[in-house]
C-alpha cells in the first residue's frame, strides 16, 4: 500500500536546516578554532541565530501544524518522538539562551546586552562564580542538545531505511518532491486501475 505523502511548509524546512547549519557554526567556533575573540564574536552570534530561528520556527508550527507521518511505529513511539522534538527546541533556545547571559555577565560588547543583567567580571573571562555557574549550565545543554541532535539523527535514518516512510524525505526539498510525485504517481495509477475494473463490468 502506497502512504500518502505530506509536505511540511517550505518555511519550516528552511528554518530547520538553517539552525542546523548555525548550530555547526556555533560548535565550531565555540571550541576555539581561530583567534580567540573573533571566535568568542562568531559563536555568539551563530547561537543567537540558532535562538531566533527556534522561534520563527515555533511560531510556525503553532501557525501551520506540522503533518503526520504515516508509518507502522505504535503509539509509545509516536509519544516518544513528540517528546524527543519539545525537549529539542527547549534545549536549542536555552543553551544559546544561557550563552547570552555568559556574554552579558562577563560584560562582552561585541553582541547585544541582555538587560537587567549585573556585570560580574572582564570582558571574555569567566572569573566570577556566578559567571562559572552561568556557563558551565551552558556547557550542560550544549552536551546534552549533542546527545538529542545524535538521537534525532539516528531516529531519522531509523524512519527512512527500517520504516521506510516519508520522514526523511520530506526535509530534504529535493528528495521530497522525488517522493511526493511517486506517491502521486502510485495513486494515479491506482486509481486508472479501479476505473478499468469498474469499466469492464
């Protein structure tokens, strides 16, 4: 039986893999490679992206629902994903979040401060202990948004090799359209063959 294929709004989807690929950025910049303060000013910055498009896209889903995929998973697993997806945008908007009030606490200039926030230390020092604190919090949910993002990772190429549904596919716009228009294709064709049988009668 061929499952109908759902498209996601575009908007989601580019969101989606923008804030995939600001997430890279901040990694790679956030351990250091290239000169310290231009790296401090790039990780920064890459988080505060990945914040604002967490909530362009939780703006989204709650404006445009996010369709279901049709697959053999039970009920637990369904509950389990939907879990999975709420804890990831909750981490990818406190770990930038938590980055931010670092920032602002250490007193850095080079993004915008976060009001009402006391400056505790230098700028691009974490002397003070409730800077110490503020960022090894951060520190936690960036090692845990890893743990999420590989589960997320796994369970994606779980869908799209085991279950073999559409839920790969239709975050990759390419891909997507590939089996949009084969699902297409096979309920065109179905429906050709029930309009021959019921001709012949």
């Amino acid at each position: 039986m061929i499952q109908p294929f759902k498209r996601p709004n575009i908007a989601s989807v580019i969101a989606h893999w923008a804030a995939a690929l600001a997430m890279i950025l901040a990694l790679y910049f956030g351990y250091g490679n290239g000169p310290r303060q231009e790296a401090f000013v790039a990780h920064a910055y890459a988080g505060l992206t990945v914040l604002g498009l967490v909530v362009v896209r939780l703006f989204l889903r709650t404006l445009l629902p996010w369709p279901e995929v049709e697959s053999g998973g039970s009920r637990i697993s369904t509950v389990v994903a939907e879990s999975m997806h709420w804890t990831l945008y909750a981490l990818m908007l406190l770990t930038p979040l938590t980055g931010w009030i670092v920032a602002s606490e250490v007193g850095c200039t080079a993004v915008p401060r976060l009001p009402n926030i006391d400056r505790l230390g230098s700028s691009f020092s974490i002397g003070h202990p409730v800077s110490a604190m503020t960022y090894h919090v951060h520190v936690f949910f960036v090692w845990s948004l890893l743990a999420l993002i590989s589960l997320h990772v796994t369970a994606a190429l779980f869908h799209h090799f085991v279950l073999r549904d559409t839920m790969l596919a239709r975050m990759i716009p390419v891909f997507g359209r590939r089996a949009g228009s084969v699902s297409d294709h096979g309920r065109r064709s179905h429906d050709n063959q029930n309009h021959c049988r019921s001709g012949t009668r």
